[in-house]
C-alpha cells in the first residue's frame, strides 16, 4: 500500500514537533516573536528592546533611561511561532482518513464481491489519493516554529539579554511521479467502468495491467517510484546578547553581540513509497528519529546599528556567523542491504538588512535578506524582502502590520497583521499571517519590570 512518508513526518512533526509552488522554506532569517511576524518579519532596524536578541542584538543599545525607573525590561513566557505551508492540511488529511489504506481495502473488498458498488468504492477511494497528490506533488511540506522564553534589560545606551528557545523546522519534498498519477487515473476509470455496468472481463481487456483475466483488480501499489527527501533540524538555543553605544566623528552607533551554545537534533531520510507496504506509522516515524544526530556547537550572531536625525534608524546583522554542516545517520539501504551514504543537513549564516522611521507613536520599516537562504537539504532557496509598520494609539495599544515578498519568485507574497497590549505591568502581542501557500499565528505573554 501507498504509504506517504512525507505526510506522515509531516502531522508527527506538526503535532509534536519532533521534539516539541513552489512553496519553500530554506532556512530564513527567522521568525521569533509576535511582533515581527505582524510587521512581516520587518526588525533589523525597528525592532524594540525585547526582540533585538533574536534579530539584531545592537538594538539593546537603543535607550534612554535608567532600567530601574523605566520599567522597559522585558520577561516573555511563553513566545510561540508556528508557520506552515497549506501542502500540510491536505498531508494531514490524508493521514487521517488512511486513502491509502481505504484504495487498498477497496480493492480487496471488490475482489471478495464484484459489485457496482465496490467498483464505486475504489473509484471514490482512488479520487481521493489522486486529489491529495495533486496537492503536495514536487511541493514542499514545511513547518517553522519557534518556542522560547526571554528576559531583557535596557539601561542607558547598553543593555543585556538572554534567552532560551527551540526552533524547528521541518520539509518534505516530494517527488511524485508521472507514471504513479497515471495509475491512479487508471483505476479511476477502470472503476468508474465497473460502477456503470461493464463486464470485468472488458475491463481487463481495456486495462490488461490492472485486471487479471478472471475480472479481478491487481494491488499495484507496491510499484510506486514516488520518493521523499524529509528533512529536519530541532535547534535549541541558550543565548546572551549584549550591546553598547559609542560615537565617531559626532555620530552614535551600536554594536551588538549575542554568543550562544546550540544543541541541534539533525533529521533526514530519503525513502521510496514503494518499499513500505507494511510499515506502520510507529515504524516509519522510528526510521527517521533513526537518521536523528546530536551535535553541540557554539555560534554567534552580531549586529550593528545606528539612529540618524533623531527620528532614523538603520541596522545590519548576521545571524549563526560560523556555518554548519550536520551528517545524519542512515539505515541499510533495504533492499541492497548496503549502507547508504550519511546525509547533510546545512545551517549557513544568514545576513539581513534594515532601515526605518521611529516616533513616539509611529515605527515603518523596511528589510532585506542580502543574500538568498541556503537550503537546508534540497528544498528551495528564499530572500525576503519586508515592510511593517506599527501605530501605537497609546500607551497601551499598538496596531500593527507587514508585508513580506520572496525575491526568488518561488514563495507567494503573505499579508500578516497583529495587536500588541499593556495593561500595568501585563502585556501581550498576537499575530496572524498568510499567504496562498502559508499560514502563520503567534503569542507571546509578558511581563515588564
């Protein structure tokens, strides 16, 4: 049977998270709180105290003030960001109404009773199958999240962070092919034949490799040459940025550093739909936590920025300055018996620009990824181009909105809008994104000190 490794990875990862078109999802600069994703990921320069950590760490020396009496230090808990491509409801779907499953056991059920209604129901079953291929065919099924708490402090010109997170960030590319589509094309027909009354034995005639000549329907399921190459990294991140401002030739600037240890949980796994058929999920989710390595490694992300005329701001940042490459393990090749080949999975620096305009009520901001993404395995590549704008009605409100382009043409252009509140020392910041291949949500709870 056509078991969809891809889809399956895809609800355990989106469940779970692993741990916790062409559409694509390169690892990007990333997404990791509300406010960004409401603004369209738009933070290199407008970004606030609380999120320079996660962006642009010189931000932290953007304040006036002693940290005792302003009361602009920050503790989020929890910040959650979750993004995912629409490939992954129909995957879910398909899960969890078992199609493969159901064409197979039309099959058998026809076998046992040649009826137009069992004919019907192989029809109905193999329609299914072919809609939710369609959907995900030679797309990527990708999932991006990010979890975390996060305390920050600014004082007079400097300041400090820290947080804690786990950012995952899962793909399945899918390779489905011609000749599996046309398979179920046949069924279809040769069903929808059955249903309206032609004997089995015209059937078979008309569709020898799918019918014996006694009218009963072969199992071809197990031909299928679709593949999958699922990819995954879980990244745990316990980070402590920094950032002072100093003056040149009469003109201040910030620097800023955040140094931080990573544990990152390395995912990938090439399978074939058509060396599965009694796998269940269980076993199929333990051969790719089989492919699972673990490796330990520090990195680094730096950012400088700078207020001009008062009211003007401009940023540039690297994030996870050293590249990484993680070998996965590999299983047997099941058929050869052979060891396969480890299998990389790539975490490359990313460096992004910003500018902006910042008033006491207005912030518009403008980003830009200087480079495209690297893949992290063999999804496609992205460069993000953002603007966002933020209005803050008073003191305890902020209407927030952004707008996010991929200058490689390959993902679609996504809208996202959010509020951010205050009430004392309570505040909270919601977030909604979409596009025609994504959506994405964010929350974050805080308190000010």
């Amino acid at each position: 049977m056509l078991k969809l490794n891809t889809i399956r990875f895809t609800r355990t990862a989106f469940i779970t998270g692993l741990l916790a078109a062409q559409p694509a999802l390169a690892i990007d600069y990333g997404v990791f709180d509300a406010r960004a994703l409401a603004m369209g990921g738009t933070t290199l320069a407008v970004g606030d105290t609380a999120q320079a950590q996660y962006y642009n760490p010189a931000l932290l020396a953007f304040h006036s003030g002693d940290e005792d009496k302003t009361r602009d230090g920050r503790t989020y808990f929890p910040t959650l960001v979750v993004q995912a491509t629409d490939t992954v409801d129909a995957a879910l779907d398909a899960v969890d109404e078992d199609l493969d499953t159901k064409l197979s056991g039309a099959i058998n059920a026809y076998n046992s009773l040649q009826s137009s209604g069992n004919a019907a129901g192989i029809a109905a079953s193999s329609a299914d199958l072919r809609e939710v291929l369609d959907k995900i065919a030679n797309k990527d099924i990708a999932i991006n999240s990010f979890f975390g708490l996060s305390v920050s402090e600014p004082s007079e010109r400097e300041g400090g962070a820290f947080y804690i997170g786990a950012r995952v960030i899962g793909v399945g590319t899918s390779s489905i092919t011609e000749t599996d589509l046309n398979l179920l094309d046949d069924y279809i027909a040769a069903a929808d034949a059955l249903a309206k009354g032609a004997t089995p034995q015209a059937v078979a005639a008309q569709f020898p490799q799918l019918a014996n000549p006694n009218g009963t329907l072969r199992d071809l399921t197990p031909t299928l040459s679709s593949s999958a190459d699922v990819s995954a990294l879980a990244i745990s991140e316990w980070g402590m940025a920094a950032a002072k401002e100093f003056s040149f030739w009469g003109q201040a600037a910030s620097f800023g550093i955040t140094p931080k240890l990573m544990r990152v949980d390395a995912f990938r796994d090439q399978a074939s739909f058509n060396n599965v058929s009694s796998s269940s999920v269980d076993s199929q989710l333990n051969e790719f936590e089989d492919t699972k390595s673990t490796h330990i490694t520090f990195n680094a992300d730096f950012g400088i920025a700078a207020i001009i005329a008062k009211h003007y701001r401009v940023g540039i940042a690297i994030k996870d300055t050293f590249a990484k490459d993680f070998t996965t393990q590999q299983s047997l090749d099941p058929i050869t018996g052979l060891a396969r080949p480890d299998l990389v999975v790539k975490l490359h620096p990313r460096s992004r620009m910003g500018m902006g305009y910042v008033n006491e009520h207005l912030s518009i901001g403008l980003d830009y990824d200087l480079q495209e993404s690297t893949p992290m395995a063999n999804e496609a590549p992205s460069q993000d181009l953002s603007v966002g704008a933020e209005y803050r009605l008073f003191d305890g409100l902020a209407l927030r909105l952004g707008y996010r382009q991929d200058q490689t043409g390959l993902r679609d252009n996504a809208s996202s809008a959010g509020i951010g509140y205050r009430w004392r020392r309570f505040v909270m910041d919601i977030a909604y994104s979409e596009s025609a291949d994504m959506k994405a949500g964010g929350l974050q709870l805080g308190w000010a000190f």
